[in-house]
C-alpha cells in the first residue's frame, strides 16, 4: 500500500489520517513520483527520480530520444516496460511528457509536465 498523492500533496482519508491505494493505482503513484522527483536530490537514495527537468537544456532534436532514456531510466525498479515517450513542448517552456507504459499486459498512458 501506498500514500495516495494529488499534486504533490498527500490525501487526508477523512478520519485523522491519510489515504492509502494499492494494486494498480500504487504503481501509478510511484510512476508518477518516480518521474517528477529531481534524480540526485535524495541523499540516500540518488538514483531515486529522473533528469527529465534538464530536457530544456538539450537541443530541440535530442529531446525526444534524451525523454525517453530519462523515463527509462527512472522506471527501471518499477514492474513496467516503457513502450514509447512522447513530448510536446508549450508556448511557456513547460514540456508535457506522455509515457506509454504496459504493466501485466495491460496498457497504462501517463502525462507529466516538466517544467525548465
């Protein structure tokens, strides 16, 4: 079991405690943890998170294939195949990056906004 999150922020159970989600739903919670944590930035744990905020700092022509080395990368503990990475780039700088992952044969899509 997981401590579910929305935006960042942990999810009160109504009760004096926090939500907890398992199966399915703990998977895309440590995915989407996993992808928009800063890689390095645990002391402990430095492989923990990806570089996916430093696409910015690529040329246009990388970013893609550097996008999907950075969510392979990330997810490499995680029981999942990444099946393909792709990003679209705002107006703003921010990125969104959609990540095809499959997980027990199922197909599971998940979006991330990266900002520079």
């Amino acid at each position: 079991m997981e401590l579910e999150l929305k935006n960042g922020d942990y999810i009160a159970d109504g009760v004096g405690g926090l939500r907890r989600v398992g199966g399915r739903e703990a998977l895309l919670q440590r995915v989407l943890f996993r992808l928009t944590a800063r890689r390095g930035s645990f002391p402990f744990w430095e492989d923990l998170g990806s570089r996916l905020r430093t696409l910015g700092r690529l040329p246009a022509s990388e970013r893609r294939s550097a996008a999907r080395q950075y969510v392979t990368e990330a997810l490499e503990a995680e029981p999942v195949t990444v099946e393909d990475v792709t990003l679209e780039q705002g107006p703003s700088g921010a990125a969104n990056v959609t990540v095809k992952l499959r997980y027990e044969g199922e197909s599971l899509p998940v979006t991330v906004e990266v900002f520079p």
